[in-house]
C-alpha cells in the first residue's frame, strides 16, 4: 500500500475527445508519486481505443492491474472506482481530495456539474469538491461552443472553476503531437502545484 504524506487527486476522463491529454496527466501525477482516485466515463472508454492505443478494462480492479503495468504505478497508487461506486472516497465531502481534474471534460459532464446533476460517480465527485471549496479544473473540449457550453463554463468560473479548454499554444515551436499534449497537461501541473519537467516558463 501507498503512504501518502499529501491527498489524493481526483482524475476524471470523460468522452470528449483528447484522451492522449488524460494519459500523459496520468502518467506525470504517478512520476510525481501523487495518488490518484480515477474515474473514466462510459463514452471515455469509446473514446480511449480510438485515440490511444489503450483500452481501457470496465471493471475497475482490472483497470487497476493494467495501469499499474503500463504506469510502473505502485500497489494503491492509481485507484479507479466504478460509474456508480457510491461507497468511493470521492462520493462524500468528508473525504475529499485535494483537487480534482476532468480531463478531458465533455460538455454533458461540464452541463451536468453546472447544474449539479450528481447522476454518477465523476458528477457527484466534482460536485463535492465544488461544495467542499477545493480546486476543481475542467479541461472542456468542444469547438465551436454554443451559448449553452459557454454560459455553463462562466457560471462554473464564477464559482472559483478553472475553466482550461485543450487550446495549446505554438509559441514553443512543437514539433510533434506529443509537445501539444505536454503543454497542456504542464498547465494542468502548474496549476495543481506540482513541480513538472513538462513546465518551461515562459522568459526564462
Ligand atoms: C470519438 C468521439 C469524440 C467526441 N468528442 C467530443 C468532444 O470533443 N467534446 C464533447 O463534448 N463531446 C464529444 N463526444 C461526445 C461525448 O462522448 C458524449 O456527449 C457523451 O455523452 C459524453 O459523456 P460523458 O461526459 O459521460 O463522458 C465525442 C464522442 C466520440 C465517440
């Protein structure tokens, strides 16, 4: 088992396209040695295959074992709790963990969360986070967005959200897909707190 000095961080992926971002934020959180209570989406698990050469198990032990080979994750380390696994950390504000990211998030999840919907485990979990004031970070992706997205995200940000759609910039000349993916996921990091060498602060 892991012993953790610090929370866990809650890591949602749900079926908006960009899952090669959750992979790479996954893969740094366990570098980092930081636990992660993780949570994958119906439509993610669509998603995952087509965009990743992962495939991810649907019952959450198995889920577990994979990851703990493809991430050299330690026993305890990645945690995954099932669609309705009410009984998880994650479902309750007097366990909550220190941040919580979806990454990416689907406009369903991001509409879901902003009208506090709670219908499954990711819903629920970002709404304890929100309710117990801790850092909740959405990486929404959609384009272009209708009002409905973008009134649904300001009412979020009002509400202390960090609103980071999948956007990387091209100012550090990325020669592959793979410089987009970590520019993203370093301003995930950054804004977790957690030192990463995917960071390079712009001037220095
Ligand atoms: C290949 C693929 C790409 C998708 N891309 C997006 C996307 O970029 N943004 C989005 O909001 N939904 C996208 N969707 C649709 C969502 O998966 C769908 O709305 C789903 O209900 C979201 O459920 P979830 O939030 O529980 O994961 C995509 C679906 C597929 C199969």
């Amino acid at each position: 088992m892991m012993h953790q000095s610090t929370k866990p961080i809650a890591l949602a992926i749900t079926g908006a396209s960009g899952a090669p971002y959750a992979l790479r934020l996954l893969e740094s959180l366990v570098q980092a040695n930081r636990q992660v209570y993780l949570m994958v989406s119906k439509a993610a698990q669509v998603v995952m295959p087509m965009e990743t050469a992962l495939s991810f198990p649907s019952r959450p032990a198995e889920a577990e074992a994979m990851l703990r080979e493809y991430l050299g994750a330690v026993e305890g380390q990645v945690r995954v709790f099932g669609r309705e696994q009410w009984t998880a950390p994650v479902a309750s504000g007097s366990n909550p963990p220190e941040a919580m990211v979806i990454c990416p998030c689907s406009t369903g999840t991001l509409s879901a969360i902003a009208s506090g919907a709670s219908n499954n485990l990711i819903e629920r979990a970002a709404d304890v986070v929100l309710k117990e004031q801790r850092k909740l970070i959405l990486m929404v992706r959609e384009t272009p967005f209708s009002p409905i997205h973008l009134e649904n995200m300001l009412k979020l940000s009002r509400l202390g959200v960090v609103i980071m759609p999948a956007s990387p910039g091209f100012y550090n000349r990325p020669q592959a897909v793979a410089d987009l993916v970590d520019f993203m996921v370093a301003r995930v990091l950054s804004h977790l707190g957690i030192d990463n060498p995917l960071n390079r602060p712009w001037g220095q």
